[in-house]
C-alpha cells in the first residue's frame, strides 16, 4: 500500500502503521503462546475485505490526491478494526487478571491511538488537495 501512495508523508505513514501492525501482532501471539494457546491459521475475512478494497483504491484511483485521501481512510478503518481486537483482548486480560499482558495489549492500543491520530492529520490535508483536484474551476 505504501508504494501507492502519492507524497512520501503518507507513504511513510502507511509503513509505519503497517510496521506497528506487525508489532501488534507479534505481542499477541506471544501473548497466547505463553498461556498454551496458538492463534489459529484461518485467514480473517474482514481484515481480507479491507485490504481487497484498499487494493481497489489503488490501482482504480489515478490522482495521487485523491489516491492519497482514500488509501488513509481505509488504513484508518483497518486501524479501527485492530484496535476494536486490541480491546477486547485487553478486557479478557482484565477478567482473567492477567496483568502483565493487560498492560502489554494497553501500550499496543496507545500506539495504534496515536498512529491513528498522525493518520487523521495526514487525512486533513489529503482531503483539502484531493477536494481541489475534484472540484471543477468555475
């Protein structure tokens, strides 16, 4: 997704959020695998559904503006969704008082939050230059 975007700031964005992500996800799985569980192989069909429209964006946009203003919104909705995992994760930790963990899925859910808002700053600009590509002179 990075290598679509139009400036190199949401290029960097994308990389970033994707890095995080990854991170995130490797807590995780530590997470169950100290406790004897593995999360399983199937493929999630919702994250699925977002990166396939994302894909869409991509190759179906041709204003890096506009390009620009879309893939953010959809990295941000990605971001919703780990986040929305990320904090019922948290809230079993807190049931099974599993402290040490709780505090590990709290740090990756203040970085998505803060990931989130850069995202949502970039997503302010973006939209500006894209509604100046969009809208005809008069």
């Amino acid at each position: 997704m990075a290598t679509a975007a139009g400036s190199v700031e949401v290029r960097n964005a994308i990389a970033q959020q994707v890095e995080a992500a990854v991170l995130h996800k490797q807590r995780l799985e530590k997470i169950l695998h100290c406790h004897g569980s593995r999360p399983k192989a199937d493929s999630d069909e919702v994250a699925a559904a977002y990166v396939k429209r994302a894909e869409h964006v991509m190759h179906s946009t041709p204003d890096p503006n506009l390009r620009d203003a879309a893939l953010i919104s959809m990295l941000r909705r990605i971001g919703q969704y780990e986040a929305t995992g990320l904090a019922a994760a948290e809230c079993y930790a807190e049931t099974l008082y599993l402290g040490i963990d709780r505090h590990t899925l709290l740090a990756s859910m203040r970085e998505q939050r803060a990931a989130d808002g850069r995202l949502a700053a970039f997503q302010n600009e973006a939209n500006q230059l894209a509604l100046l590509v969009s809208t005809p002179p008069y």
